[in-house]
C-alpha cells in the first residue's frame, strides 16, 4: 500500500475560489493558449508584463480564444504534501 499511495496519493481538493478580477485588478486582456500540462490562460498586464495561469480542465474555451476576465474566478486546490496550484475558470 506504501508504493500505490506514493503514486495516486490522494486527489486535489477545492480550497478556495475567488474573482479573478479582485486578485488581479490588473489584467488588460487574457487568451487561451497551449501550456505543458493542458490548456493555460496568458494575461496581458496593464503594465505590459505577461503571466500564465492553467485553465480549470472544465472549460470549453478553444486555443486562441479570449478569455472573458470580467467574469472569472480563480480556483486554488490543495493536496496533502504538495504546494498549492491555481486554476482560472469562466
């Protein structure tokens, strides 16, 4: 059991959600695009800088798309032994 819970040890859990909009104000646009793991969202800063976030694996938004900022939340999950990952979901 040692080794099966060293490789499926346990899944990711919800532990917060939040407005995009009110944990970066800052965005000025924001497109689907393809990340290392799965779709990513690539933001536009009103600065001019860029971030990526992974995109929730529920969206139906295509590569290339815009992602509609206003309206989206940030998901942090959670996992025993593991750092927090954050996702964006429209």
């Amino acid at each position: 059991m040692g080794l099966f819970a060293k490789l499926y040890g346990g899944s990711w859990s919800l532990k917060s959600t939040e407005k995009l909009s009110a944990v970066e104000p800052n965005i000025k646009s924001a497109v689907v695009t393809e990340g290392k793991f799965g779709k990513q969202v690539c933001c536009t800063m009103v600065s001019g800088e860029t971030g990526y976030v992974s995109l929730s694996r529920d969206s139906k938004l295509e590569i290339g798309e815009e992602f509609p900022v206003a309206n989206a939340s940030v998901q942090t999950l959670t996992k025993s032994g593991e750092a927090d990952i954050l996702r964006v979901i429209e």
